[in-house]
C-alpha cells in the first residue's frame, strides 16, 4: 500500500485495519488506534482462534467464509461493531483482510427499544380485546338473546374479526421474543391429530362460507409428541387460513398427517396442507419465509396481513426441531409440508 494511500486512510473517522489469518494486525489507521488502543492486539488475537466448544472466532468466520460472509457483528468492551471487509487477496492462501469497524451500539440500542416498546403495546391491546371477544361470544351463545337475522351476522363478523386482530397481535408478540432471542416454546405431551382437528374445525365455518371443501385426515397410529399445543395449532391454523385465503370457490384444501419411520429412533410426524389454489411463482418460493415478504399472487379473498406470519411458523417448527417446506405451482396449487421429529411420550 502507497503512502498517499495510508496517509487518506489515516485521515478517515471510520476504524480501519488489516489483519492477518493469526489475528496479528498489519496495518491500523489513527481511528482504530484511538478506538480500540493496545487491548485490540488481545481482542484480535482471541476472534482469530476456536474456543473449547468448537466456535470459531469472527476473524475465523470472515477467513473462512470469504465466499459468502462480508460483514460480521462483535462486542468489544460494551459496544458492538459491524466489521466488514472490504479487501481479500484473491487467491485461496490469502493471509490478509482489510476490515472496517463501525461502532452500530445506539443503532441496536435503538432497536432493542422499539422492539420492547412494541412489545409492551401489543401485550396491552390483548385484555380489552379478550373482554371484546368474551362479550361477543356471550351474546352469540345466549340461550335469551334473540337477534334477528342482521344484527346476528353483524356480530359474527365483528367476531371473526376481532379473532383475526388477535391472531395478528399473537404474531407481533412471537416477532417480538424471536427478535430479541426469548422465543421458546414448551416441552408439554402434545397429541397432533387433535390439534389438526381442532385447527380445521376452527376455519371450517370460514371455508364453508368461502365455498372451499377443507378436508382432514391423519393415520389413527399417529402417537403423543414433545412440544407446544399453542404454537403448534397457531402455525397450524395460519396455514390453513392462508390456503383458504389464497384458494377460489369449489377449491379444496386437504390437511392430512402421517407417521414417517425412520433409522434408529429417528421416527417422525409429517404434516401436509395442499390445496387447490393460485399458487406461488419460483421468486416468491425462494423468500415466502422471510419476515415481512407475502406472496405477489392476488388473494382472492381480499385483506393483507404483517408479512410475519410464514417466517414465525418457519421459527416454531424449528423451535421443535422440525422444518418446512413448501412447493407450488401457479394456477395449480401449494403444498407445505411440517416434519416434526418424534420424541415419544409414555
């Protein structure tokens, strides 16, 4: 590197060095050397090796995956730092990277607040929309209410409507914990044909009124699993909305379960949702579980949602240990298929 270039390097604000693959520093202009001082020699030396458990320090990270890996988080006395790379020697012995250093600690400040914020706002929404829906339910069942037939479907659609509200309070919340890394979800025996019935019974009215035949079926073999009803039957039920959703007059939809052996203790529980709907085109497949992507196809139905609902089913699967997957065909139809290993409960 030329002098005059050094010399523009020394004059820029932004933290800048050149590491070798031992975590020894080549190079470092004045703001990395008035940034991080003589401790960065130790903290450069430590991201170059693997700890005891096998994870590979950040300079290791950014060695190794030259291919696909451009820029990294680390801490660093408190703060956090983007580290991007901005120079690698071309061939595959490459011993040097030029790296920069931005100090992103208010930036994840900032988002950590506005992700409890939202949070907190949320969790207060769902009390009075609970009273909302007991009240509703309340004078829908009651044996002494006598409604003509207008004012009764008013107040069934202003139920469907607060369930669908509460559904997308629901995904907030989830969104919220797996941003902030507290999603978890319980270790209770679960028995899935029960949580596939109950999911299609709930939308079965939906369907019905959309002129939409919503099938179930599962093996009578399926066992009691490990895991969480509540998120279960959640991703459960917003798949099958989004089938009805996406799926015109006289389509069917088809929810059916099976016991999948395997080698060694490795059993599992497949469940599928097809349907006979617009299905998806190859660009929205390959992002439909990131948050915040929905499906370019036209919804017959109408109303759009937060864009969170596939990626938070996508992250409770994985939660149990399982993965989705999805294929479709435009103008034909989209299956997605739940894998759940089976942890078998006396």
């Amino acid at each position: 590197m030329t002098d005059f270039a050094l010399s523009l390097l020394d004059n820029l604000e932004l933290p800048i060095a050149i590491l070798t693959d031992k975590g020894e520093i080549d190079y470092r202009n004045l703001a990395f050397a008035k940034t991080f001082g003589d401790d960065a020699e130790l903290w450069v030396a430590k991201a170059a090796k693997t700890n005891v458990s096998g994870e590979r320090g950040w300079l290791q990270l950014l060695f190794s995956a030259r291919d696909r890996s451009e820029s990294i988080e680390a801490e660093f006395q408190s703060r956090t730092y983007r580290i991007s790379r901005v120079h690698f020697d071309n061939d595959d012995s490459a011993t040097k990277v030029g790296l920069t250093f931005d100090d992103v600690t208010r930036q994840r400040e900032m988002e950590q607040a506005k992700s409890d914020f939202t949070s907190m706002i949320v969790h207060d929404l769902r009390g009075p929309l609970s009273g909302i829906q007991g009240t509703l339910e309340f004078v829908l069942s009651s044996q002494e209410t006598r409604l003509d037939p207008m004012h009764e479907e008013l107040l069934l659609e202003a139920s469907r409507e607060s369930e669908r509200m509460m559904g997308l309070i629901n995904e907030l919340l989830d969104f919220s914990k797996i941003e902030s890394g507290n999603f978890e979800v319980e270790r209770d025996p679960v028995h899935l044909a029960g949580i596939l019935r109950r999911s299609v019974k709930s939308l079965q009215s939906v369907a019905s009124r959309d002129e939409v035949h919503l099938l179930t079926a599962h093996g009578s073999d399926l066992p009691m699993i490990h895991g969480s009803a509540e998120k279960l039957t959640q991703a459960v039920i917003n798949l099958v909305s989004n089938s009805v959703k996406f799926t015109p007059q006289k389509g069917v939809i088809a929810v059916g379960a099976k016991l999948l052996r395997g080698d060694a203790d490795n059993d599992s529980i497949v469940v599928t949702i097809t349907d006979t709907g617009v299905g998806m085109s190859p660009e929205d497949l390959s992002r439909i579980f990131e948050k915040y992507k929905q499906s370019k196809s036209k919804s017959v139905r109408g109303g759009a949602g937060t864009g969170l609902g596939l990626y938070i089913v996508k992250q409770v699967i994985e939660a149990h240990g399982g993965s989705v997957t999805v294929s479709s065909l435009q103008g034909v139809g989209t299956s997605m298929v739940l894998k759940l290993p089976l942890r078998r409960v006396a």
